[in-house]
C-alpha cells in the first residue's frame, strides 16, 4: 500500500507507480465515491474524438437517403402517435 498526503488546496498526488499501472494521464478525469470503507476513484473512460462523418450509417438505415423534410416529417409523427394523437386530430 502506498500513501499521500492531502495538500492545503485539497489536491491529493497519485503515486507514479499507481499512475502507471492505470494507465492515468494529466487532465484524466475521475468520479469520486464515498463508500463504506473511505474514498474511492474511479476513471471515467476516455472516448475518442469523433465527427458527425464517423457516425454515418451508424444506424444500420439501408433505404434511400431521406431529406430534412421527410425526417422531420417522421419525428413529427413519431410524436403524434406516442401522444396518441391522429393526423386527423
């Protein structure tokens, strides 16, 4: 077990052993939990960048491309019918 010490501004140094071991990299953010039996850090994981260009066809959609008209179109009837309403309401 490996110890630190808490500095005046809250800051608490994570051994380089410990850094290393998790794979840990300044800015890294982590959750912190109190639990029954102390403090406890957990990694939050870290996600690749990415574009709108990486998520096309993420969907697995396989018809014809559709307009902005024709998906606003659907999102519109989409909500309809959850609110249980009609296009003839």
């Amino acid at each position: 077990m490996q110890t630190t010490r808490l500095s005046s501004k809250g800051q608490v140094i994570i051994p380089k052993a410990i850094r290393l071991a998790c794979h840990l990299n300044v800015g890294q953010e982590l959750d912190v939990e109190i639990t029954a039996e102390g403090i406890l850090l957990k990694t939050k994981p870290v996600l690749p960048k990415t574009s709108v260009n990486d998520l096309i066809g993420c969907t697995g959609y396989q018809g014809k491309a559709k307009s902005l008209e024709e998906m606003a179109e659907g999102i519109r009837r989409g909500i309809l019918n959850d609110w249980g309403k009609h296009d003839s309401d």
